[in-house]
C-alpha cells in the first residue's frame, strides 16, 4: 500500500491540483480574450462534469458549448463586451474597483508586472481586462511566470479576489448571455474555489 503521507506523492498530488487550476485559468483566458472559435466550442462540447460545484459547472458549459456555434458565440461576444459604442460588461479591474478605467488598480498592477518582467502581449487592451490577469496566474502557477514561491496567491489576492468573482456573476446574469452565461457560473465559481484554498494558507 501507498503510504499516502509520502513526501514525492503528496508533491504529486498538489502538482497535478495546480496543473488543473492552470488549466481553469487559462481556459478562462481563452474564452475572455476574444470569441471562441468552432475548434475550441467543439472541444468545450466534449467536457464532463461531475457531482462538485466545479464538475458541475463544466456540465453546463458543456451542453451550452453543445448548442452554439461559432457565429453565435461571436454574436455574444460582441454584444456583452464590444457592442456599438460600448458593450454591456467592462471586464477590467478599474472599472469594477474605482468606476473608471485606467484607475489606480491598474497603476499597481504595472508595477508588479514589471517587476515580474512581465511584457503584455495584447497592447490593445488595459492590463487589467480579466482574461490577460487569468493568463497571468496560469503562468504564476506553472512556473511559466518565474516568481518567487507565494507570488501566485499574491497577484491573486491583489488583483482577482476584490473583484473577479462580482464580474463572473455579472456575466452569469447578463441580459444576453447564453454561452457566455455559463463562462460566468464556471468563473464565479472557480474565484470562490480559489479564495477558499488561499484562505486555507493563511
């Protein structure tokens, strides 16, 4: 028998759990950064769930995933975040914190990555749009981000845990969401999972 309190198999084990939150996290980058394409939706289709809130939440993108295509999830897209003009979701930081963009968050926030020698790849975007911050800790996570130990609980307690889990309900409830409804449940989600296992580490 195994012994379960064996040092290399608990390394094992919290590493295959932080492979799977980098896995959320970068899943979550992909759908926020721009509109899923027909590959992605259909990968999405395929996804099981289980009886946990997070299981559960995967179900339900994956039956949505089911019946959209990629002109209708770029319809969405559109409308919730783009729109004429403006669209109904700012997904940034500032805006969540302060009510303005370009805030003081964001300020911060380019400190820090500067600090991490972090370059943003999307010029077109603050850095505090959800998705490059969702990017940010995949890579904090994975070691992809050199940091030091704890920086991922940092950059998550400073940036993602004031707002994030509001935004994701925002879009869960958000007049026209479908696709992107269950994008919402799964972040919202997700943030609550993350806060609760950071919190542990207090």
């Amino acid at each position: 028998m195994q012994d379960l309190t064996s040092p290399m198999l608990l390394e094992s084990v919290v590493d295959e759990i932080d492979h799977a939150r980098a896995r959320e996290y970068a899943l979550l980058a992909a759908l926020l950064s721009c509109s899923p394409d027909a590959r992605l939706i259909g990968q999405l289709a395929l996804l099981m769930g289980d009886t946990t809130a997070l299981g559960r939440a995967h179900a339900l993108l994956g039956k949505a995933a089911s019946r959209s295509s990629e002109q209708s999830a770029a319809r969405e897209y559109f409308d919730l975040f783009i729109g004429l003009g403006q669209g109904q979701l700012l997904p940034y930081a500032s805006h969540y914190l302060t009510g303005s963009l370009y805030g003081r968050p964001l300020a911060s926030l380019r400190e820090t990555l500067q600090g991490l020698r972090i370059e943003p790849t999307v010029l077109s975007e603050p850095e505090d749009h959800v998705s490059i911050l969702c990017e940010i800790m995949a890579g904090l996570i994975t070691g992809e981000v050199a940091a030091q130990p704890g920086a991922d609980r940092e950059f998550f307690e400073a940036y993602l845990a004031p707002w994030a889990k509001r935004f994701f309900a925002d879009l869960e409830h958000a007049k026209s969401a479908h696709f992107f409804a269950c994008v919402g449940m799964l972040g919202r989600t997700f943030m609550g999972i993350e806060s609760e296992g950071y919190a542990l580490l207090a």
